[in-house]
C-alpha cells in the first residue's frame, strides 16, 4: 500500500473515502468514488512562497560559501571573498508563463474523475519503477490533459521528481503533444529545487522542439548552476546565459548579471584568467542594458586583466577612466592589480608610482605588491634590487608568504645567485610552509644551466622526500644524469618514469634518452625508443634521427625508412577505457559514419581527477587531437579533451551506449579485470573516511548491475549496491573493502588514494542518504519493456 502521508495525498478536492487493495494496477470498476468538490474556476500554480534553502539567492549562496584558502594562494584569491554586492534574492526571478489546467468536473465521465483523483493520491508515494508502471496500467483511458492534472498536482504538493517522471512518460506516448507551458513550469520549480540536471534536460527537450525556453526558465538555471559547490557548473552556467542573451533575447536582471560576474572572479587568479572574455561580455550586457555597474565590476575586470600572459595595458587604462567616471576611487586590490600588470611588462617607473599611492592611503600593505615590485626589477634586469625589497618587506615586519619565497628564490635562480639561492631555499624549507615544489625547480634549473650536477641529485632527493613527485623534477634530473653520460642511471630513472603513471613520459624525457643512448653508441636501445615514439607519434628531433641514421650505417646495418605505424589500442588502453566508461566518460559518434570521438572530462576542483588527467594525457597521446598533444607543461594540460575521430573507438560506442544513452554491455561482467576496476576507482569511485570504497556507475539498468555484483561476488568481492536519480553506486564495506584495495592496488597510481579519500566528504554524505535497489528499483527491466 501506498503511503497516508501528508506528501502522498492531493488536494481536498481529490480525496476519496474509499481504500485501494491494488497500487499496481488500474482502480477497480466496482469502486465508487464521491464526487469531488468544486475547484476553483482554473488551476494554476504559483511559484513557492517560502525560500528554498538550496537556491535562495542568486548569490546569497555563493557569499555565504566559504573556500578553503590554501597557503600558495593566500594573495591569489578573487578581489571579492566576503562581499554581498551581487546578493539577489531568488524570488525575484522572472514568473513563469501561466499554465491553466482545467477542472475535474469539466469531465464528463465520473470514473475518469475518480481515477485521476486515485493516481493524484497514490503516485507521488511509489518510486521510479512503480511509478511507471502504474501510469503504464492507465495507457487505454489516460489522456494528455489527464496526465497533465496529474503533474501539476505533484507541483502543487512540492513533488517535483514526480512531476517531471510524469512528464517524462508522457512524451513517449503516441498522443503526446508538447506543452511548453506545462514543460516550463516543470522545469522551473525543478531548477528551484536545485535539480539541474533534470531541469537542464527539460530545457534541452524545449529546444528540441523548436521552442525558444522561457525567460523564468534561463534565469533559474543560470542561478541553479552557480549554485552548485566550488563552482563545479560555472561553464554550463555562462552557456545558459549566454543563451539567454543570443537565442532568447532576453535581458537579465542586475542581481543575474552580478551574481555571474563574482562567480568568474571567485576563484584564484591563475585559474580565473581564462574567464576574462564571459567577463567582458557580461560588462558589456552591463553597459547597453544601461545597468548599474557597481565598483566590484571595475575592479574585478582589471584584476583579470593584470593576470593575463600579455598585458592589455589600453584597456586596463579604459577601465580605470571608466571608473573614475562614474565616481569610484580606486581601492587597494585596484591598485595591487594595475602593479601587477605593470611589473609584468617591466615597467619600474609605473609600478613604483603606484606603489607610492599604496603608502600614502596608510592601510597595511600587502604583500603581493612586494612581488609586483620585485618582479618589475627582476624583469628590467635589476635582481638585486628585488632583494633590497625582500629584505625591506621584512624590516617592516611583514612575513613572507609562499608567493614572495616563490618568486624572489625564482629571481636568484634566473639570475644565477647560487649562494643566495641556496640561503633563501633553506630559510623557505625550515619555515614550514607548503608548496615547496616551485622553488626546488627552479634551483634544479639553475644548477643544470651551471653543470652543477652533484647539487642537482641533491636537490632532487630533497624534493623527493618534502613533495609528491612529478614529470617536471625527473625530466630535470634525467637530462642531469644523460649530460654526465651516466647511461645505466639514466635508463634506470627514464624506466621509473614510465612504469609510474603519476609521472609519464612525455616528447622531451624520451627525446633526452634517446640523446643519452645515442651518445653511447647503444643503437640497439636508441632504436626502441625511437620505435616507442614513432607509436605515440611524438615529435623526434631532426639532429637526433640524423645522428641515428648514421650510427646504424656505421653498425654496417642496412637503413630502413619508419614504417608508418598503424593505429591500434593495445590491452592497456582497452582496459583503461573500459574502467573510464564505467565511470561515466562519453563517447561521441564523428559525422563520417562509423567513426566515434571520445571526450575525456576531469573535475578541476578535484586533485585526483588532476593527476589521472595528466596520467590519461600521456597514456592515450598518440590518440588526441593536434591541439591536445601540443602541451609540454603538464600544468598546462586542460581537463577537457578529446581524441581524434577512429573507428576502433566504435566497438566501445557501441557496447555502452544506445541513442546516445550510457548502457551496460551484455558481457561487461567478463571484462572486470583488476586494471578495469582500478581505473574505475580513480575516475568514478573514492574511499570514505571510515575505510568503505564506493564506485559510481553510469548508466545501466538493475539487470547490468546484478551481473557486474556477481561478477565481483565471483572473485570474492561482496558489494552492496544503492541506486540515486541515473547512477547506481556499488559499496565495498568493512574487509570487503580491503579485499577491494588488495586488487586494485597495483593499478592505482601513486599517492591516488589520498587524494580520493580527502575528496569523498561530500559526496559520501550524498552516498549515505541513497536506497537501496534491493525492493524497488529491482522491477526495472519490466518496467522498460513495458514503456
């Protein structure tokens, strides 16, 4: 039975005072039913009156969130922590268009008013499954207009899920003709709720249908993505405003526009200058809409500015006039900012002015405008007056932080201070701060430019011991060990980097052993390499291949010209990908039939989806797209990108997925080798602070998921799983979880599990409050075969 409660039951005027005996079927004809009361003359639904908690300002929400600050970036963090400037209150979002539902009593058959009363009260109560069959037990006498009543009932009572699975079914019944007011109105109270999700997809199905979405509809989707924690959706966000501008010309309100411009500047700068073009568009929206712009505004554009790799010092200017127009004086980060975009060109003079007026309004002052001044002399080719100002920034008992170790330890290096390097690295490493890595590579740098390489190895063991290793530091120290012409110790490193996939190899580690070989006369190993990167289709360097050419005509060996090499994953690349699908990453059918992209996609503010990043760049390069493979830095790496159109990637389109819907493959249980399972871990799975490991799997139906569990029963891993909106989760608890760790753990790069742990707070929490499929979501099957 259907549960009594309060959520379960319609309105007064669709209760009935009789009992049902069969929730699964159709009410039974013999049942009579009092006529329902009078509704009012049409049914329309207003948008909640009370604040919901998940979206209650535009803004409100990200004032209020309060991101960790991390040492490194004490003085790199948005100009705008703390401010309410752009605060908005959600209520006053656009309405929705009117959406009228006729009565019940306008129906003429008294037993169609009675089973829609009946649904009304006993849907809202049953799950997914249940639910659908439910409606499927009506198809023969429910109509569009009755399944309308239905979920703008389930609106009414705040039943938002079961408003959208009716709406869901509805489209996929023969006499289904869109209703975009009832579409809107879903959508709305969907995005309210914080359901982004299920609202971006009924604003995709509007669009679809040739319909422009309602304004209400983009401004609450807008503020449902920027609401989503640590700006995860700040992208999905700029795209549907921007949509709201260019398809819908619409104009968004102020608070819209506000809240928008704070989310782009909230994160830190390195990571924030990418958005100064959304930036600039939405100052632009600003300006001809003849909107308020507030100072946050002005600043917050030069602040991007001043941290772009060229300077556009007109514009910066532009804006700093515009500001001064509109009655605005300059504030502290203003001025931090103009000196850092003024340090970056070398610009001594200006930055000192503005140094000046830094003083004269008498606050503290920071100390990133010591690094401005600092990197404006070291740039004009004066480094020890940038020592002068570190040691001045001390007298005026002012701490350094990491930035000023950072950069003044970077200044001696360039500059070829051993002495006074080595002095400041000491007096950074004994102060215990973090983020060490930096000032190690650049003393590494230096004593590799002065053939110091005894320093080198030393430094190299420090870093070893104080920071989790990189491609960067090995790359340093292997061309170190080539240069002295230790060969052996150079294979030995160049093996570790390649067996550890936290590090990699990459273009110029194997460029470098292949000097190393080379210079050795070892042309046997030289060839292997080079084999290796004619398949991975690195870049060889042309003094290189001619010397290698040489040496094999001098080993009287017949010179053949490179074979070009086919393309063909080999098993670690199958398995990998298979591990990556599970986890939820997409395949893409190209226009040329047959042949299909993968997207490979990593969570920014997540350091363990940015270490696989890195390890998935290099493991699948040969594979990626021209503009993917031409990033040396690993740093630099973006965290989205795709390979190049191929048909062997057609094999796995079409095993997990079905109409551009995930699917589990019918045999995806005999492919759960301890590498799949491994790569699934790290992609779509973590370790919660109590020891359980939790895996999350896309797509697939309970069926899929029965087989991927007795699979892992088979090899003695007992699971538990529990199923949340379109992803089902698979829990290792207790021993099973260390049996779980026993065989993955080989295949898990180094130091992963950390991060995977540290990262797991929220979304364990979400894990804990899922259900189990054992009960419902078991009827699954049935209920699909019947839609």
């Amino acid at each position: 039975m259907a549960s009594t409660s309060y959520c379960a039951t319609p309105s007064a005027s669709l209760r009935c005072s009789v009992t049902l005996f069969l929730p699964f079927a159709s009410p039974p004809s013999v049942v009579r039913f009092e006529a329902p009361p009078l509704l009012p003359r049409r049914l329309a639904i207003s948008p909640p009156r009370t604040r919901i908690p998940a979206l209650a300002s535009a803004l409100e929400s990200l004032v209020q969130e309060s991101d960790d600050e991390d040492e490194e970036e004490e003085d790199d963090d948005g100009p705008f922590k703390g401010e309410a400037w752009a605060a908005a209150d959600e209520r006053d979002a656009v309405r929705s268009p009117e959406l009228e539902v006729p009565e019940l009593e306008e129906l003429p058959e008294q037993w169609r008013r009675s089973r829609i009363a009946w649904l009304c009260k006993e849907l809202p109560a049953y799950k997914h499954s249940t639910f659908t069959r439910i409606l499927n037990a009506q198809r023969k006498w429910l109509t569009q207009d009755d399944a309308t009543y239905v979920a703008v009932h389930c609106l009414r009572i705040r039943n938002n899920d079961a408003a959208f699975r009716v709406f869901s079914w509805m489209e996929k019944q023969q006499w289904y003709r869109f209703n975009f007011a009832l579409a809107t109105r879903v959508a709305d109270f969907l995005g309210r709720e914080g359901k982004v999700e299920k609202c971006r997809e009924m604003f995709e199905a509007m669009v679809k249908q040739g319909r422009v979405p309602a304004e209400s509809t983009f401004h609450i989707l807008t503020v449902a993505y920027l609401s989503m924690p640590k700006g995860r959706c700040l992208e999905h966000a700029c795209t549907i405003y921007n949509q709201m501008i260019q398809m819908g010309g619409y104009k968004p309100r102020l608070s819209l526009h506000n809240s928008l411009f704070r989310a782009l500047v909230s994160k830190t700068g390195g990571a924030a200058k990418h958005n100064l073009r959304q930036a600039e568009f939405v100052y632009h929206n600003l300006v001809t809409t003849n909107l308020e712009v507030h100072k946050e505004v002005y600043a917050g554009l030069i602040w991007l500015h001043s941290y772009q790799d060229v300077i556009d010092r007109d514009r910066i200017i532009a804006l700093r006039k515009e500001m001064k127009q509109a009655g605005f004086d300059e504030s502290l980060d203003v001025l931090v900012s103009v000196m850092r975009a003024f340090s970056k060109e070398g610009r001594v003079e200006e930055t000192e002015e503005t140094w000046h007026k830094v003083i004269q309004r008498g606050s503290e002052r920071p100390a990133q405008a010591y690094v401005c001044q600092m990197e404006a002399y070291a740039r004009a080719g004066e480094p020890m007056k940038s020592l002068d100002i570190f040691k001045e920034m001390k007298r005026q008992s002012i701490s350094p932080n990491v930035a000023t170790y950072h950069k003044i330890i970077e200044i001696m290096a360039n500059a070829k201070e051993v002495d006074l390097a080595e002095q400041l690295m000491n007096e950074f490493a004994e102060s215990d701060m973090k983020h060490l890595m930096p000032a190690f590579l650049g003393l590494m740098y230096m004593y590799l430019d002065l053939d110091m390489h005894e320093k080198l190895e030393v430094t190299f063991s420090k870093c070893l011991a104080r920071c989790r290793p990189n491609r960067i530091m090995y790359t340093i120290y292997l061309e170190s060990v080539v240069r002295v012409g230790n060969v052996e110790k150079a294979e030995e490193v160049f093996g570790e980097m390649h067996k550890n996939g936290t590090i990699g190899t990459n273009v110029k580690s194997c460029n470098i052993m292949l000097r190393g070989y080379i210079y050795a006369e070892d042309y046997q190993k030289a060839e292997k390499v080079y084999d290796m990167m004619c398949k991975k289709k690195y870049d060889i360097q042309d003094d290189l291949l001619e010397k290698l050419q040489t040496g094999r005509r001098l080993g009287k060996k017949v010179v053949v010209k490179p074979k070009p090499v086919s393309m063909k994953l080999d098993l670690e690349q199958r398995e990998i990908l298979i591990g990556l699908l599970l986890g939820g990453t997409q395949i893409e059918s190209h226009a040329q039939r047959g042949v299909h992209i993968v997207h490979f996609l990593f969570q920014e503010d997540s350091d363990a989806h940015s270490v696989l990043r890195v390890h998935i760049h290099e493991r699948f390069f040969e594979w990626l797209t021209s503009a993917s493979r031409s990033f040396d830095d690993e740093s630099k790496i973006p965290y989205q990108f795709s390979t190049i159109p191929h048909l062997h990637f057609g094999f796995f389109a079409d095993q997990f997925f079905l109409k551009g819907q995930p699917v589990l493959p019918k045999l995806v249980h005999r492919w759960l080798s301890a590498r799949v399972l491994a790569y699934w871990f790290m992609f779509g799975g973590f370790k919660l602070p109590s020891g359980d490991i939790v895996l999350k799997l896309s797509g697939g139906t309970s069926e899929g998921v029965e087989r991927i569990v007795n699979s892992l029963h088979a090899q003695s891993l007992p699971s538990k799983v529990k199923r949340k909106g379109k992803f089902f989760w698979i829990g290792f608890q207790g021993t099973n979880s260390d049996s779980f760790w026993k065989v993955i753990e080989p295949y898990v790069l180094d130091g992963f599990l950390g991060f995977a742990t540290q990262e797991s707070g929220s979304t364990g929490s979400v894990y804990d409050q899922d259900t189990d499929t054992d009960g419902d979501d078991g009827d699954t099957q049935r209920q699909e075969s019947e839609e």
